[in-house]
C-alpha cells in the first residue's frame, strides 16, 4: 500500500515570470558595444576637423631684423671667455692653506 499523505512532489515549470539574466547581459553586452562604436566615430570625427585646420601664418615683427654676423661673433667670443676663465679656475690650485695639515 501506497501512502500519498505529506510526500513532496516535484514540480518543474518552464517560462513564467522568472528572471532572465542572460537577456539583460546580452542587452548590456550590445550597449556597450554601441557606446564604444559611438565614441569611436566621434573621436575620429574630432580628429579630421583638428587635422584639416589651417596652421595659423607666420607674423613678422616690424622691429626684428636679420641677425648681424658681427654680432653673433661677439657673442660666441664672449662664452668662449667665459668657457677659458671656468677651465682657468678649476685647473687652478685653491689659494686657501688647509690649517690641519
């Protein structure tokens, strides 16, 4: 004899209501891929416009002239000095006695 009274039946529903989690993956999956489609396109759009823009002209200056070689070589003459005088002092012994010794 058989006993039905307080046994557990399995039931198994298909569909209803229940949440389908890899429907809205699926729907985050194709945003995100729109989103980068998107930013990428604007980003190349920004790129051709910054591109195609023209270089802005050289402006001369009224009051600057062409550098005058005489000029320049006083100047080169006068770092040269400088450079003769800085290899002077460092070869040069130090003036100050060391009291210690």
């Amino acid at each position: 004899m058989k006993i039905n009274f307080l046994t557990k039946k399995k039931k198994f529903k298909k569909g209803g209501s229940n949440i389908r989690p890899d429907l809205y993956w699926k729907h985050i999956l194709y945003m995100t891929l729109i989103l980068i489609i998107i930013s990428c396109a604007f980003g190349l759009y920004f790129f051709l416009e910054v591109n195609n823009e023209s270089v802005t002209p050289v402006v001369e200056v009224p009051g600057q002239g062409v550098i005058k070689k005489e000029r320049l070589y006083k100047v080169l003459e006068y770092f040269e000095e400088r450079e003769r005088k800085s290899v002077e002092i460092l070869n040069s012994p130090s003036p100050i006695i060391d009291p210690s010794l």
